[in-house]
C-alpha cells in the first residue's frame, strides 16, 4: 500500500448529515477532526452534507479524499459513497454496495446466514403489510425487540414483552423506515466485536454492562462515560471470544466491508448470535470503536490515519 503524507493531503470530514443521528454525528466529525491533526494532517475542513451548498463545497474543494463521519440514512446506507463515487473522490469505509446491505437489517441477515454466522429469529414487516400479531408471536416468542430496518444508535427500538404491545412497537419502528424487524429477544451477555484494516483484523472485545433503569444498550446509555458500560476484554469464555471475533471478521467479509466495521452479538447459551454490522461505528470519545482500538494499542489518531490510507490505496487499484 502506498504512503500518503499526511500533510500533503486535504481531507474533507462528513458529518452531520439528514439521519436522526445527526448531533452524534457531529460529535463523531468533531473527534475525527482533532485526530487527522494530531495524525499530522494540516488540511482538514468538516462539511455538513445537509448544508445547501454541501455539493458545490464538495466538488470544488480539491479534496484527495473524504472521511466519512456520518451515521445512519444518508450516510451508512450508500447514500453518500455513491456521491462520492460520482465526483471521483476517494473515501474512508465501505463501498456503496457494501453499506446498503448492512444498513437494512433484514437484508444482512440473508447475508449472515449464507456465510454461516448464527442470527436471531426474525420476521421482517413492511409498513403497509397485514400484521397478525399472533403470527409474529408464534415466529419469535411474545416477548421481542421491535426495530427499524434500517435505522441506528437504538433510535425506533422497542422492548416487547407483551403481544399487546407489538402494534405500538411497530408503529414507532415505522416512524424511522418502511420496513421493519420482529425478532426474539436473546438472553445473554451484550458484546461488540471491532474489526480493522485491510486485511480485516479483529479488535478486543467489549461487553455491554446492564445500567440500571435499562434493558438494552439504548440511547440513554450508549453517550455516557464508557468506564461505566464498557468492560474490555469481555468476560466471556474464550471459546465464545474466538467465536465471536471469528464472526465479526466472517460478517465483515461477507457484506464486503472496507476499512473498518463493529459488529454487534448477543452470545448466548449456544454461542454468539450477530444482531448487526455498522460499517461507520460511532467516533464520539464515549463509542465503542475507539475504545476497542485504544486496548488494542492502537491511538485515534492511528486509526483515522489508517483509514485513509486504505481508501486511498483502494481509488489506486
């Protein structure tokens, strides 16, 4: 892979964006952005996608190449890579192909299965379908996680524990998308598994401590300090530990993820069970990712430089 200068280089961040995730996001730019300059880049400029002369900064700015900071619709689903892709300017994370099949939850389970990584049982429910409730009971158990099919950061997901709720939950899952996901709800520990470079390499894993007053890792506890949600290495056993970066790596490969991914399991009496892949994981000082890479030994500031160099080996070939 050939070498960039740093210095040489001007990046445009991508942050913001239309998603519900849009100040996370920013939060996400804002950290990428102090890194490329710890990294030694001296031209960094962040661009907001949603601004309304986000295309004519993009295509006149004389960008070498674009780093992507954007979570959920508009960013993760192939939305931004195919305008990029457009305009010939290199970007960090995966293709445009690649982020639309891990953005829609359904569709990366067809591809989780295929390459034989354990999934929960699910029912996939479109907005305008004919919902009998008895029948998604009878698919997943009455008590189950409602949530959009393309969505992310927990924004749309609702804890079913009575069949009486499901309407209610699928209503708020539809707020978010068109489509959305009935699966059963996996008893187990919470982990997620990071995974780095070109070739893919799997990074410690973190396991998701319960917070009280919470359920799942939901939007009250994903943005506050990590000491007290994360616990790296996970204490889980190492069969599972291998099992589930062994997964995590497999789930990257198959949805042809570039650069960077974080999967997320739920490893149950038999083993780790994917629940999702995010191709542009959180870059917040309280996210997974970073954190991950930070026990791995390897600085923010190194991962950002990282990435860039890999989109910008990859515009090469």
């Amino acid at each position: 892979m050939s070498e960039y200068q740093p210095s040489e280089l001007s990046v445009a961040v991508l942050a913001g964006g239309i998603s519900d995730e849009r100040e996370i996001s920013f939060l996400s730019g804002a950290a990428v952005v102090d890194a490329l300059y710890e990294a030694g880049y001296q031209h960094v400029d962040m661009l907001d996608p949603a601004a309304d002369d986000f295309l004519v900064q993009l295509a006149n700015g004389g960008y070498d190449v674009a780093f992507i900071a954007l979570h959920g619709r508009g960013g993760e689903d192939g939305m931004i890579q195919s305008i990029l892709a457009y305009l010939d300017i290199p970007y960090t994370g995966s293709g445009v192909i690649a982020s639309a099949c891990a953005a829609d939850k359904d569709v990366s389970k067809a591809v989780y299965e295929r390459a034989g990584i354990p999934v929960a049982r699910g029912v996939a429910v479109r907005s305008d379908d004919d919902v009998c409730v008895a029948d998604l009971v009878d698919a997943v158990g009455s008590e189950c996680f409602v949530k959009p099919a393309v969505n992310g950061s927990s924004y749309g997901v609702t804890l079913v524990k009575e069949e009486s709720e499901l309407l209610s939950a699928l209503e708020v899952a539809f707020d978010c998308d068109d489509k959305a996901l009935v699966e059963e709800r996996l008893v187990g520990t919470e982990i997620t598994v990071g995974v780095l470079g070109n070739p893919p390499v799997a990074l410690p894993i973190v396991e998701i401590l319960p917070q009280q007053g919470s359920e799942f890792y939901d939007l009250d506890v994903k943005y506050i300090d990590p000491d007290l949600v994360h616990r790296i290495p996970a204490h889980i056993s190492r069969e599972d530990y291998e099992k589930a970066q062994e997964y995590a790596v497999r789930a990257h490969e198959a949805l042809g993820c570039v650069g960077f991914s974080r999967s997320d399991f739920i490893v149950t009496d038999r083993g780790p069970v994917i629940l999702e892949t995010n191709t542009i994981p959180g870059m917040t000082p309280t996210s997974l990712f970073p954190d991950e890479a930070r026990h791995a030994g390897i600085p923010f500031s190194a991962v950002c430089d990282q990435l860039i160099q890999i989109a910008l080996a990859g515009a090469e070939e």
